[in-house]
C-alpha cells in the first residue's frame, strides 16, 4: 500500500459510519480515511485527497479498497513531480535549492580585472541610484562565472549596489539571459517565436539535441555544449535564427554572436567548428547579413525584385516655395 503522509500508510476507505460498501457516498464528511495507528484514528481527507476520491468513484472505481489504492498512488505521483527540479515546470526558475556548488556559504567576488569594470559600471549612475547597475553587474558576474550565477555571487552584488540580496534574485529570476544552472561554455540559444518556429525553428532545436545527445538545458558530458530555447530575437526577417554565448574565455573573451538563417545542416556544422576551437563567421559570405549565400542582409533570396534604382529626390526642397 502507498503512503499517503509519512508514516501514515492508508489502511483502508470507510464510510462515516464505519461500514464498507461501494456506495458512492452522498457528501463529502462522509469520506473518510482510517490510517494506521495505535488507537485506530479516523482522520478526514485533505480537499485534494476528497476531490481524487470523488473523481475515481465517477470512473468505475467501485470498492473502497481499491479507490484507497488509486488515490494513494495518485497523490504520490504529484508528490514526487512537484519534488523533481526539473526545468520543464515555470516555477523552478524562481526558487533555489541549495547544493553543493551553489549556496550562500561559498565565497565569490569579482576579479581584480572585473572590479574596474564594476566602478565603470557605477560610474554611469548617480551614487543614490546604485541599484539601477543591477542588470549589467550581473550580466558581468555571469560572464566571469562560466555563463551561469550562483546564489553567492548574486549576494556579492547585492552588498555592491547597497540593496537586500532579495531584490537582486528579483531581477535574476525575472529575465531568460540570466541562467541560474550550469550552462556550457557555449551556450547555444534557439529563438523559439512564431516567426522563427514556422520556418523550422523546432527542427533546428531537434538537430542540435540530436547531434549532442542532450535534452534542452542540459549541458554535455565534456562541459563544452548546452541548448536552450529563448524568445524573439529581433531578426524576424532572417528567421530562423540562433545565438551562441561564449564563455570560454570568461568575461574578457565573452560573445555573444547571431547565426541567422540558418538549417539544421548549418547548425551542426556551427557546433562542429565550436567543438575544434574555431570561431564561425557570423556571415556566410562579405557583406552577407545571414547564413544564406543568396540574400544579402534582411534582402529576398535570388536580389531585389523593387526599388532598384535610386529614389528621385523631392521636387522642391523649400516647402515655402512650393
């Protein structure tokens, strides 16, 4: 038998006055649980546990034996769902759990090359309005710290900009460009947005998985790769399109280059020049604003179709005289 709270195996489903039947019963006080315990307590269910009863009495479940089973078994399944920390649920991007290599009792400060950076930083501020530093103090932090921000680090910026830490993990919580797991030193990120999605978007995310042997937001076994989703980019004309963060080099060889217009051919072929230690050109070609050899810029594929001669300048420049 499953257990429905720690240490209180359900033991059986019981009518208010104690008899078994299959009955479906007529109110809700009269569902009732009797756990395993010395002097044979009967406890009433929670809200959830009454609503799971109800609905599997609905589907057929006709002894009370056996709907005490299924709805063990389904509050346990919720149970351990909600206790995964799994990415795949909004919610575990706003809590932080500690762990071995990121909690408040590891020591972390900006290096002494990022400190002036840091005073640069302020120095575009008034002194009373430090905090309005918070977003590029981070974004700093991050880059130093191999792509990712640990709870100490955003703590060290907290005391910089003179605020609680709380309102620091506001902000690191609220915006996608800061990446509270590990990431890998290239952190390839698909534009997952309507535009991009109905040229192929999906498939250039399913390539990348594929070719590196990981799900979204996992990092490869050599600590080189990791794939996630970002929305619009801004280059809805080149759609699809890819960034890759950098953070190789730490924050003074950090980049953060465009690939747009890109296949799945493309992207693998990205990865591959990462993985031998070369930089892809962000053109595919002089003066090419994507990776397709045949459009230049935002431009259609195969050249201009209109406007290919030079505008003819106004009439009159002198509004008065005309």
């Amino acid at each position: 038998m499953q257990p429905r709270s720690r240490g209180s195996p359900i033991s059986i489903l019981t009518r208010s006055d104690g008899a078994e039947n299959s009955t479906c019963p007529r109110s809700l006080a009269q569902l009732q649980v009797r756990q395993k315990a010395p002097n044979s307590q009967v406890l009433p269910l929670s809200p959830l546990s009454l609503s799971l009863s109800l609905w599997y009495y609905s589907a057929g479940a006709t002894s009370p034996k056996m709907l005490a089973r299924l709805a063990a078994n389904r509050l346990l399944e919720i149970r351990q769902a909600f206790r995964q920390p799994s990415r795949s649920f909004s919610t575990a991007l706003n809590y932080h759990l500690d762990s071995p290599d990121n909690n408040p009792d590891l020591p972390w400060e900006f290096s002494d090359a990022n400190k002036d950076k840091v005073k640069e930083i302020l120095s575009h501020y008034p002194s009373n309005y430090k905090q309005s530093a918070v977003i590029p103090l981070l974004d700093l932090a991050q880059q130093q710290h191999g792509g990712w921000l640990p709870v100490s680090a955003m703590n060290a910026v907290a005391k910089i900009i003179e605020v609680a830490p709380v309102r620091v993990f506001e902000v690191a919580t609220f915006y996608s460009m800061f990446n509270r797991s590990k990431v890998g030193k290239y952190h390839l990120l698909v534009c997952g947005t309507t535009p991009c999605m109905i040229r192929g978007s999906r498939e250039i995310e399913d390539a990348l998985l594929k070719h590196l042997g990981v799900k979204r937001n996992e990092v490869t076994k050599d600590g080189l790769f990791s794939v996630g989703e970002m929305e619009c980019m801004g280059c809805c004309v080149n759609a699809p399109m890819i960034t890759v963060a950098d953070y190789s080099n730490g924050s003074e060889g950090y980049t953060y280059n465009y690939y747009e217009d890109v296949t799945p051919k493309h992207v693998v072929e990205i990865v591959e020049k990462l993985r031998r230690g070369e930089k892809p050109p962000v053109r595919k070609l002089a003066g090419h604003g994507t990776q397709n050899p045949n459009r230049i810029m935002s431009g259609p594929e195969g050249g201009n179709t209109t406007l290919l001669t030079d505008p003819k300048p106004p009439p009159c420049r002198d509004l008065d005289a005309c």
